[in-house]
C-alpha cells in the first residue's frame, strides 16, 4: 500500500506541479462525496482562468500605464505657458492634508473622510452559510441511495403493514441520514469559521503613517485618502498614491503589470499602485484611493481564487480511502449477491419462487441498504478530512502561542523537519540594542548608562564629536520625533535606534543636525553590500560622503584614521591591527560591530554617480550588544534531543556570531563556523563533507543561504526550516519546506514568501511550531489507526455473516451510527489531541518516513482479530452464552453484538491515544473535546439500544447483558496493552 501511495499520491507540500494534482484526482475515481472531499483542494481549474485574467488585467493595466507615462512626457515637452495645471488637480488641497503633518485626527472629520472615500479592504468573497454545508454533505453519494431506499422503504412498508408500524425501516434510515448530514455540517461549518479567521489575521499590515505632524503605526484598513505613509524595503505599497520625498525608490509593479523591471519612483514619475513592493529605497507617500477604486483592488474583484494546494497527508488519505473503498464495494456487490442467492435459494425450497409480495421486496430492500451502508462504512472518507480538522484546530491552537500559518500544509511538514536554519538578529538575540562600547579617535571605551555617554563627550575632541553625530544622525534609516506627551521617541530598525539614543546620550540634536546640511544622495543599507551612505552638501559649501556598516568592510575601505588629538592621520600597520583587533575583540564578546567613516569629496559629486567606495577616513567603532533571548538556550536543547540540527546563519562578524552560537548552544565541539565568501568558494564534493558539519554560517549573503538550504534539501534530503526577516531572505524562505518569517522585524516581502509568519520573533515559538507539527502527524495516525481498525471488522463482520449466514447481524441503521462515531465524532475526538511534550523525545519523521507505520499495522490488526473473533463467537454461540430462546432471540443478538462492536469502537477509541505508550489515561481529562464526544457515543448509544428499538432494530438488554457487553468491549484495551509490548 505504502509503495502503491507513494507512486501514485506523492504531491510535495510546496510547488507540485499541477499535472501531479490532476494525477492523484483522477486516480481517486468513484468518491463518495466529492463536494465535501475536494472542498480544501485548490480548484485547477478555476486557477487557469485566474491565470488567464490576471494576464488580461495586466495588459490593460500596463497600456494605462504606459499611455499616462507618455501623456506625462508629451505633456512636459509643451512650454510652460501653454500648460497650467488645474487648481482641482493639486491632490494634497484638493484632499485638505498638509504633506508634513498629515490628516487631522479629528474623528469626525475622518468619519466623513471613510464616507466620501470608502475604507481600505477589498471585497470579501459572502461567508457561506450553515444550509449550504447541509446541502454539500447531502451530495454524499452512498447518502443518496440510502435515502431513495428509505423512501421506497417507507411507501412498501405503508403499502403492506399499514401506519405506522409499516414506515419504521424507512423512518429510521431517513432519521439516522439527517443525524449524519448534520453532524458533518455542523463540523465542517466550525471548520470554516476557523479558517475566515485565520484568513483575516494573514491580511492584517501595520504601517507607519503622519497624523496630526506625530509618526504612528495603523493597520492598513484604517488609511483614508489623504494620509502621508511611510515606506521602506521590503514594504508594499498600501494604496494608490503619489510620491512626496524620498530616495532611490525602486518598486516591483510584477504582481501587478507583469513587468519585471523594477521602476523607479521620483518626483517626475511619482506614481505609486497599491499591492506592488518597495524593492529598495526609502520614501514618504500621499495616499490618493484607497480600496475597491484603487487598480489592485479592482484586479481583486476580478480574480476567483483558486485555492490552496493539498496538503501531502490529505493526499495520502485520499489515496488510503480511495484503496478500501474499491474493495468496500467490491465486499458490497459480493454481499448482496449472497443475501440475494440466499431469499432465492430459501423460496425455490418452499416452492414460492413465482410468488413475490410486500414482505420479499422489503427484504430485498434491506439486502440493497445493508450493501450501500458496507460501503458507507468501508470508505473512511473522513479520513482526508481529518487532515483539515486536525490542522484547522492546530492552526487556531497556534495563533494563540503566536504563530500564524499561512498554508495549511506548512503545519504538517513542520512535523517532520530535521533542520532550522535560523538568523541570529531578532530571533535568538532580543532585538533590543545598545551600545556598549566604542572606539573613538583609536580609544576604547566602555559606555553603560547616559551619564557615562556624557564623560565620553568631554574626552573626545569637538570636532570628532561634530562629526561623529552629523554621521549618525544623517546617515541613518531611522528618525527621531516627537510624541504626543512631548517626549522624544526614536523609530527604526534596532541597530539605527541603538545608534541614535547613542548620539542623543551625547548631546545631538537629530532635527538641527538634519537641518544643518542638505541631502544629495541616499544609498540604503543593503544586505549585499552589508553598508549604506549619503552624500550631504555642508552648510559651509562642499560635499562629504558618509558611511556605514559592517566593520571588516567599511575598515578596509579608510585609508585614513582620526587619531587621539582629533586630526586626520593616514592609516598605519600598526593603527589597522589595533582597529582589527578592536573589531575581534568587540566580536568575541557577542557584540554586533559597526565602523563609521566619512570623506569630503573634493571635485564634486552628481547625484546619479554611485557613492565612492574607497578613500575613507575611519571616525569610530561602536560594539552593539544585543542579548540572546530567555529560553534560547532551552529551546535548543529540545531540538537536539528531537533530532533536528539547528544552524545559525547571519550577516554578522563570524566572532560575535561564534559567542552567540556557544551561548546558545548551537556551536558544539564538532561542528564548523564558516564564512559567507569561503563557503562560495568550495567546490561541489568540498561542500558535500562540510555541509553536514556547517552550525554557523557567518557574513553571509542571501544568495549563501538560498544555496546552504537547496543543498541540504536535495543532496542531503533533509525537511528544512528557514528563518528570514529581510526582502533578500524571500528565495531562501520559498526554496525550504517551511519558511519561517518574522511578524516584528519581517517585511511583507518576507512574509508573503512564507509559510508561517512568527509573530513574537522568538526562537522559541518555532519550537513549538515543530511540537504542533508533530502533534498534528501523531494525532492523525491515532485516527487512521482507530478508522481502519473499525472499517476491516464492519467490513469482514458483514460480509462473512451474510454469506455464511444469509443475514447480516448490523443493520443499515446501526451501520450509519457506527460511520458517524469513526469519521465525525472519531476525527474530533482524536484528532484535536493537544500536543504532549514527549513528541520532541523521538527522532523527526524526515522525507521518507511510511505514513501507515508498522506499529500502527500492529495495532490494527491485533484489535480487529480480537474484535471480530469476539463477535464471530457472539453470533455463534451467543445465544447459548445468554440463554435466548424464543421469537426475539435472533433480535436480542443482533442488539448485543451491534452494542458489544460500539462498545469494542469506544474503548478502541481510548486505546488509539497511544500507539506505543501502555498508560493512554495520562491527561486524559485536559481533552474536554475528547471526554464530550466519549459520553455522547455512550449516551447515545444508551438511548438507541432502549428508546429507538422500533427505527434501529434494536430491543432493550438486561443490566447483566449490558455489563457483559461493556466487558467485552473494555477487554479490548488490556489487549492493545499486551499489544503495545509486541516489538517491531
């Protein structure tokens, strides 16, 4: 079965190609519900047609596009004076914002604003209601048949036995039909809910926006026309709008126009389309629609989504049903032929073979409904749905330990992961940094709290303290504003506010120092170059060029250093090895580097040159420490001890990254620490050897991590996490199994290419990704264990009674009520198991573990032998066992089998919790889930057996009957203990 699933139902959990899922559809054949089945599959053809109008779109969009650039162009080659610009079309009067401060946060006026203007969401495809999950389980095929069986059912049984003795078979089937179909609505429609929630939590986007002159962060569906928003790489762009200041912008338009090309945002092309990304550069942005009427919401409206991708599991389980269901009804035709043969053979002995009445064509209608309800209970059709359940259930779990999975089968890869390859910044350090300690004019300094900053201030010449805060404070990504209660508040990325509250502890002022000098140029910090720059034009006239970054590269860069007095000396052997060794030291003590230099360009500089790359003067080294997070070090330790290798890479110095990776366990005697640059240069059968023996990976770049990920995937065939925050981190997040990236520091870049967003950046939480993952695998090999066990006994039980006996012992209404107790009430029960901590005891499942392990075969055919002996000896000797004589003997022992197989179902059940461990009560009672649907079976059951005898064939049992039943079913769980001790 294992090599036919695999052969046949293999689709990966990301990038299947799609003649794989058409593939494993077709192999699927007969399904009994379709509808139900296929409801979380994406829909192949509907994506097509996605495809196709999405291209329609962009075409139109990019001819729009190109008409109005050309308009524009034509438009500026007309003189000024033929040519004045409608006063309605100056946007920021026409919407009454200012461009500096922004909206007014006047919440009438904003109020008015969302009424005229429309709110920033796009349509929403309608909440489907509850009758509609009804009516897509009443398309259950074998449901159907039944039902027209009960209908014939009842207008025979009228017919012959009159009202209302007559429609009691027939009442029966059509009451035990609703009571299914609406148990699986009410599932299914839980199932749904689940998933609109997650669906919302994945569209939600903080931006930061200039309201009443104050920076605040606002989720996307708050802006209004009008709102001055700040971008930066990495961003997508929130709404239509129109470009205010800003440097170097360039925008990826390919989700919406089809274009590659980045294009370059200024104030003479300022169009900005919401749903494109900010691919490099900075910016400020006046929001001009918003919406349904911006160009991205309108290609929204048009798009019908195609859906996800199935999950590997789903498939594999569509696979397994779809197996024992050609034999389910292959058993079926089989079965009715015998019980056919058998009224046949016993008329032909009476001789009435001619006659037929009422009586034989409702028994032959029994015969029909009891083949159908073979094949309703020999299909596990919950089986792929308990994949969505389990997932759906764990995808809500984990939202609330702060992880938000964007695709469903993400959850259940994470399960069989054996590597993390993780950042250091953010996720196993806490993203709080300060400096601590610099070196300033070739003097090492410590630096605790303000008041230490401001003793360094008056040892350091004034010039150098000029300098060094006209560099901090121009050349930076982040700004220093004030709040609403006065206070000054700084805003950036961690290592930018580390270094502004360190010029502001030295007694900078951030707005004169910008204000002092005029900008020219902007280059960005980028993860390539691992440095940014800018290029001021000073007050006094004249051009100096700023730099910063990453130490070895900025150092290498200065042939110049400021020296103790505070003059420029040129750059000795001697000063370069105290810097360097400076540098190595500040690393090996866990601290982020950063070198800060500067030049005065004397002949000039055009803004469309890119800034120089050597010349420097050295101004200072400061040593950034960023603390490695609480329970790091921990969380470590479990991944060790599940077997999953946790590997660091990061951009930074290959010291700091070596005494972070100690202190958190991560670099171990045996492992390597290498460096970006060299492990470019290895060659393939190098790489082979050190790969597995690579824990840290040092300055590297994305195109190192893209490459380390892709080989221990394909090489090495490993399940590969990857954890990534930056634009440049997308390749490698899309190439892993699971792409992990950060909901703080991430962009939506990153987070779009993932498929879990961490929401508390915390190593921590993908641990327990990992557990969930994990728990989701074991909880739904409990429920295929548990199913398959109830489908082979139903499945021989009837088929052996009818050929040997001419009757089948479990009617088509006792059959329907043990289908809902595995697949409805079985997949809650069972698979809604939270995780246990033993899970990250055993070693991870990897790519080529057997879903359908030898354990669970083990188990499954140890209880189904017990189970069906047992009830082949009831149905043998019970009714010596029980002293039944008369009329309604052969009803009572029909009544204490079927309650005995229920009760055998429901201890199997408590069984299934453990496949391996002899103690399946531990927490137990923690599952209210499972303790509910436990005391529905038995309450139900109850009332079948002593209150519905007339619809489920069934009659009231003695206490002594009952106790012996109930005994016969607990004798299950000693036996799956005994089990359980079986090696395999």
């Amino acid at each position: 079965m294992e090599s036919y699933l695999s052969e046949n139902f293999d689709v990966k959990a990301k990038h299947s190609p799609e003649e794989a899922l058409q593939k494993w559809r077709k192999l699927c054949g007969v399904v009994k519900n379709p509808k139900r089945r296929f409801r979380h599959t994406a829909n192949i053809s509907k994506r097509y047609e996605a495809a196709a109008m999405r291209q329609t779109n962009q075409e139109k969009l990019r001819i729009a596009v190109l008409v109005s650039k050309a308009a524009f162009q034509f438009i500026q080659g007309v003189s000024l004076s033929d040519y004045t610009v409608p006063a309605e079309v100056k946007a920021a009067e026409k919407l009454s914002t200012s461009t500096t401060s922004g909206l007014s946060t006047d919440n009438d006026l904003l109020n008015r604003r969302q009424e005229i203007y429309g709110i920033n969401k796009f349509a929403e495809s309608e909440l489907r209601s509850f009758w509609i999950f009804v009516w897509e389980a009443l398309h259950d095929m074998t449901l159907m048949i039944l039902g027209v069986c009960a209908v014939v059912s009842l207008l025979v049984g009228i017919a012959t036995e009159g009202w209302p003795k007559g429609a009691h078979d027939g009442l029966g089937i059509v009451a035990s039909i609703l009571l299914v179909v609406f148990v699986t609505a009410t599932s299914d429609y839980r199932q749904s809910l689940q998933f609109r929630d997650l669906d919302k939590e994945k569209k939600k986007i903080i931006i930061q926006v200039t309201r009443n002159g104050f920076r605040q962060k606002l989720s996307i569906y708050d802006l209004l026309p009008g709102d001055i928003v700040h971008l930066s790489i990495g961003d997508q762009v929130p709404a239509d709008g129109l470009f205010i200041s800003g440097f170097s912008v360039l925008i990826d338009e390919s989700s919406l126009t089809g274009e590659s090309e980045p294009v370059m945002v200024n104030l003479e092309n300022p169009y900005m389309l919401s749903g494109t990304k900010i691919q490099d550069g900075s910016c400020k942005m006046l929001v001009t629609t918003v919406g349904m009427r911006t160009q991205w919401g309108k290609l929204m409206a048009t798009l019908s989504e195609g859906g996800d991708d199935e999950t590997p599991l789903q498939v594999k389980l569509n696979g397994v049903a779809t197996i024992i269901g050609k034999i389910g009804l292959a058993f079926a035709v089989v079965t009715f032929a015998v019980l056919v043969q058998g009224l046949f053979s016993h008329k032909w002995h009476e001789g009435s073979h001619w006659s037929w009445n009422g009586d034989n064509a409702l028994e032959l209608l029994e015969y029909f409904a009891v083949a159908v309800t073979i094949v309703v209970v020999a299909v596990p059709e919950g089986l792929p749905l308990a994949v969505t359940l389990s997932l759906a259930f764990a995808m809500k779990k984990m939202m609330n330990d702060k992880a938000l999975v964007r695709h469903l089968a993400a959850c259940e890869t994470m399960g069989s992961a054996t590597t993390i390859c993780s950042d250091k910044t953010g996720t196993l350090t806490t993203n709080h940094m300060t400096v601590v300690k610099s070196c300033i004019c070739m003097n090492i300094k410590e630096l605790g709290q303000s008041e230490k900053a401001s003793s360094l201030f008056s040892e350091i010449p004034d010039s150098t303290v000029k300098l060094l805060l006209q560099s901090i404070f121009n050349n930076t990504g982040g700004e220093v504003v004030t709040s609403k209660d006065g206070k000054l508040e700084i805003l950036g990325t961690p290592t930018e506010s580390a270094l502004l509250e360190f010029a502001l502890s030295l007694g900078g002022n951030f707005q004169a120092e910008q204000q002092a000098v005029k900008l020219i140029k902007v280059e960005p910090f980028n993860s390539t170059k691992k440095r940014m720059g800018v290029v001021l034009e000073l007050p006094e006239g004249g051009l100096r060029a700023h730099t910063k970054g990453a130490s070895e590269i900025v150092l290498a860069a200065c042939n110049k250093v400021i020296n103790s007095k505070g003059e420029v000396v040129a750059l000795d052997e001697a000063s370069l090895n105290h810097l360097k060794v400076t540098i190595d030291q500040f690393a090996s003590e866990a601290l982020r580097t950063l070198c800060l230099a500067y030049m005065d360009l004397e002949n000039g500089f055009s803004p469309d040159n890119p800034m120089p790359v050597s010349g420097y003067t050295c101004i200072a080294i400061v040593g950034i420490k960023d603390p490695v997070r609480p329970g790091v070090k921990e969380s470590v330790a479990v991944c060790r001890s599940a077997g999953i290798t946790v590997r660091m890479v990061t951009g930074d110095n290959i010291n700091t990254a070596k005494a972070i990776a100690r202190e958190c366990g991560i670099l171990t005697d045996d492992g390597i620490a290498i460096e970006g640059p060299d492990f470019r240069e290895k060659k393939q059968d190098e790489l082979f050897e050190l790969i597995p023996k690579i824990q840290v990976m040092a300055r590297s770049s994305p195109l190192d991590k893209h490459t380390l990920v892709k080989h221990l995937r394909t090489t090495f065939g490993e399940v590969v996490a990857v954890t990534g925050d930056g634009t440049n981190d997308a390749p490698a997040l899309h190439e892993a199994d699971i792409g992990l990236a950060m909901g703080i520091a991430g962009t939506e870049v990153a987070k779009e290419s993932a498929d879990v967003i961490i929401l508390d950046d915390n190593f921590s939480t993908i641990v327990t990704v990992a557990k969930w993952g994990r728990s989701v695998y074991m909880n739904i090999q409990k429920f295929v264990q548990f199913q398959l066990t109830v489908n082979v006994v139903a499945l021989i039980v009837n088929f052996s009674s009818a050929c040997l006996t001419g009757s089948a012992p479990l009617t088509a209404v006792q059959l329907l009520w043990v289908n809902m107790i595995m697949d409805t009430l079985g997949a809650l029960a069972l698979a809604t198991e939270p995780p246990k901590d033993e899970l990250m005891k055993r070693s991870p499942v990897g790519r080529k573990g057997n879903f359908i392990s030898n354990v669970m075969w083990r188990n499954i055919l140890g209880q189904s032998v017990y189970q069906f002996m047992i009830i082949w000896y009831l149905q043998a000797k019970g009714k010596d066992m029980f002293n039944l004589e008369g009329p309604n003997s052969d009803l009572v022992l029909n009544t204490l089998i079927f309650n005995a197989f229920v009760f055998c179902q429901a201890f199997n059940e408590i069984s299934s919790r453990e496949m391996e461990q002899i103690n399946v009560f531990k927490g137990i009672l923690d599952n209210y889930v499972f303790v509910a649907v436990l005391g529905s079976t038995i309450i139900f059951q109850i009332i079948i057996v002593e209150f519905l005898g007339t619809f489920a064939n069934t009659t009231p049992l003695t206490l002594s009957q009952w106790l012996v039943t109930v005994f016969i079913g607990f004798l299950g769980m000693p036996i799956a203990a005994v089990l359980k001790m079986i090696p395999v």
